[in-house]
C-alpha cells in the first residue's frame, strides 16, 4: 500500500570542478536528509558545508552507479567524516569483477569506493526492482536496478531509476534529472 504523499524540497548542487557530476540533496518535511549521489572529491567541501548547515546527519544516502563522479565525495566523507553522521547506504552496484570485465578504466576508483565502505564499518543495502522505500510519507519508488547483462556503456547502463513522489508531482532520477506530474 502506498502512503499519502508529503512534501520535500529538493536542490541540485552545483559542480564545484569543471568535472561533470550529480548531487541532489532532499529534505522532507519533518526534516529528514537523503542525499542522491553526491559528487566527485571536488565537490565534498562545497558539499559538507551544505549538509552542515541541514545538521550534519544524512539519514539515507543513495549512490545511482558505480562512476565516482557520483560516489567520490560520499568516499571523502567515509575516509573523513568529521562531524557529519551518515545513515543507511543504498545503491544498486556491480561487484569489482564485474567493473574490471566491462569497465577496467575505472576499476581503481570503484576500489577505493569500496575499501572506504569497509574502513568506516559500513554496508551498501541493495536496492530491488519494485521496493518503495518512504521516508516521512515521500515514497521513493524503485524503478530501475542494475543490469549486469548490458555491456555497452556498461556502467551508465546499469544506473538505477528511482521516483520520488511529492504532493503535486514527482522526480524520476535517471543519469539526468527529469520532472514528472
């Protein structure tokens, strides 16, 4: 059963680098933080001063694939969490195997990734087609998960969709941002 949407707000960071990257922050309306990606280690500072100011406890953070341009500042915090308490991780992401198979090229980041998870004691819950996880009445909704039978571009492939549903529309995270109603 589905709960009565509520509202969030939601802001895109800017990249603070001329790299490319995605970080959204969403706060819902009983205050509590999720965080979609999060940006490349350049982006960690501008990205730690934003949540500082939110209170510097993120309750879900979402990693949508295996680039680190979406999951190095999240590495950065791991490595260096300062004053910032991080919940629960969610992603749907590929074994190192797998990257070092389709994607070698940035096996070394993907490592480091996930030596960081190990270093700081913490676990990645694996995201399920289908699986609606809701956080103070804003449904995040599981649309998408990785595909390990894609090859091509193997590892934007295998991004996870999910959609976010507020009081008057939804967000559908893709690899780009798009506005659904």
């Amino acid at each position: 059963a589905r709960t009565q949407a509520r509202g969030f707000t939601l802001w895109q960071l800017p990249n603070q680098t001329r790299t490319q990257m995605m970080s959204y922050v969403i706060r819902t309306g009983a205050g509590r933080i999720l965080v979609i990606d999060g940006g490349n280690v350049g982006d960690a500072p501008y990205l730690r001063g934003f949540l500082a100011a939110l209170g510097n406890k993120v309750d879900a953070w979402f990693i949508s694939h295996a680039h680190d341009d979406h999951f190095d500042a999240l590495r950065v915090f791991l490595d260096q969490p300062a004053d910032l308490q991080i919940g629960s991780l969610y992603a749907s992401l590929p074994s190192e195997a797998w990257v070092k198979q389709h994607e070698p090229a940035n096996l070394e980041k993907f490592e480091m990734f996930n030596a960081a998870l190990r270093k700081a004691g913490k676990q990645v819950i694996e995201l399920e087609l289908g699986q609606v996880l809701d956080f103070d009445g804003v449904p995040m909704e599981v649309l998408g998960v990785k595909n390990l039978e894609i090859t091509a571009n193997a590892i934007n492939n295998s991004s996870f969709v999910i959609r976010v549903t507020g009081k008057t529309g939804a967000i559908l995270f893709t690899l780009s941002l798009i506005h659904i109603s």
